[in-house]
C-alpha cells in the first residue's frame, strides 16, 4: 500500500498502481484531464507507465465545456 495525496487529500493506494488506475477507480475520462505527479506534468501517453509512491503528491484537473 502507499499513502498518497491527491488534490490535496491523502488516500491510500494499492502497490504497483498507476495514474491510469488512479483515473479509472475515480471514473475520470483520461482525455479530458491534465496530471500533475509531484510538480511535473505527466503526458497522457504515461499514465500506465508512472506508478505511484508513498508520499507522492497527484492534482487533477479536469476540463470542463462551457461558453
């Protein structure tokens, strides 16, 4: 398990879990967000390939239509 912060809010994960399951168990579209992982941007082409830590820190944002 490892302890996480995700929009400011700690949580915990399983081990080996990545942004990409972090996005679904939330049920977020990985189209419509921007990561942050620790103060870097992650491109979406690596939210499988970046797993999570103790004492990382996640912001998600998602984008919203409007006008």
């Amino acid at each position: 398990m490892a302890k996480i912060q995700l929009n400011g809010k700690k949580i915990i994960v399983k081990t080996n879990y990545s942004i990409f399951d972090l996005l679904k168990k939330y049920n977020l579209s990985n189209k419509k967000v921007a990561i942050e992982h620790n103060g870097i941007i992650i491109p979406r082409i690596n939210y499988k390939k970046k797993i999570l830590k103790s004492n990382d820190k996640v912001e998600i944002v998602t984008f919203i239509g409007g006008g």
